[in-house]
C-alpha cells in the first residue's frame, strides 16, 4: 500500500474500485477517496465501515461499469485465483476498461515458495502430482489435511503467472517486479493516471 500511495495521490474526490480486495487495506489509508469493494459475496458484517467505503458483488471478469468509471482500478493478488489464462485475460481487460489507472498486484510463477499452498516448487509439478502430493508436502496440507475434494477444488482455482503473460494482458502497463532475496515475488501492473490524462 506505500508503494501504490506513491505512485497515486489518493484523496477525496478519487473514485477507486478495488477487485477481490478487503477493507482493510482502505481503513489503513488516511484519505477519504470513495472506494468501491468488489467481490463474488459480500462479508456478513459490513455495518461499521465508513461511509466511503462500500461493498458490492460481482465478476472480476464481467464489470458491471462504464468504461472509465474509476479513477483507479486496483487488485491485489485476486487475478490468480480465476484460473484460466482465458479468463485471466478477461479480468485484465475489464481492469484495463473499467479503471482510467490500474494498479494490479500477482504472485510470479517464477517464485520457487507457492504462497497459497505454502509449500517449495510444487506449483510447476503437473497438476496430477499437485494432487497427489500437496496433503503431505505443504504447509497448507499438513496442517489442514485438507480431503481430496478440497485439494481438486485448490487446484481448479489458483493459476499464477509470468512476466511474458503479464506483459500481453497489461498492454501499455508497466510491469514491475516485486523481490525476496533477489528473486521475484510478484509482479505490478501499473497505469499511472499521468499516462492516462497524456494518451
């Protein structure tokens, strides 16, 4: 969040729609910027957020808003959970549509540590090894031992990705790494709101 306050001058006035995000992220920033919450359900206890901040259900993949309708489109670590590239490519373009500035945050798959499994190298393993392996060999699997269903239904969810599919969904983005012991960790899709107003 330091990071995106650096490079965007959120305050009152902006309009931002965070896709598969929190509010806590929002309730941590100082500026009352209208900030718009998507997401596929709506938490049970929404009564004591503040004004500005709402929530409202949807698609990642199908918005259901104008185009340009935000100041700011932002995600953070949500595009990895639909799965398909297909989809993924989906979500980009409706971030792209929907947002006059994105900032999108993912995993890398290039990363050896999966961070939704909590386990070593097991996210570039054939999908029929991750099944076989993921109650025993993460951290996920050990401490939840989790039955079958669950480890397929891990599986059919997550997809992360590289920098070259990061740089053919984000068309006209910078693409930044994001590093852990030299290696990265993640990348950033960003369209400042500078490239938007030049364009």
């Amino acid at each position: 969040m330091r990071a995106f306050l650096d490079q965007f001058p959120v305050g009152p006035g902006m309009r931002i729609l965070d896709v598969g995000g929190t509010a806590l992220n929002w309730l941590l920033v100082d500026q009352a910027a209208e900030v718009v919450l998507l997401n596929i359900e709506v938490p049970d206890d929404v009564s004591d957020l503040p004004p500005h901040i709402r929530y409202v259900v949807g698609d990642g993949t199908r918005l259901q808003f104008e185009d340009g309708e935000f100041d700011i489109c932002f995600s953070n670590s949500t595009i990895e959970h639909v799965h398909t590239l297909e989809r993924q490519r989906d979500f980009a373009s409706e971030m792209l549509r929907v947002g006059r500035a994105i900032w999108l945050q993912t995993p890398a798959r290039s990363f050896p540590f999966e961070p939704h499994w909590l386990g070593l190298f097991i996210h570039w393993l054939p999908e029929r090894w991750q099944r076989r392996l993921a109650r025993n060999f993460t951290l996920w699997g050990i401490v939840n031992r989790p039955d079958q269903q669950q480890v397929d239904a891990l599986i059919d969810e997550y997809r992360l990705m590289s920098r070259s599919e990061m740089l053919a969904l984000f068309p006209g983005c910078e693409i930044r790494n994001e590093r852990f012991l030299g290696l990265t960790k993640s990348y950033i899709a960003v369209r400042p709101l500078a490239a938007v107003a030049a364009a």
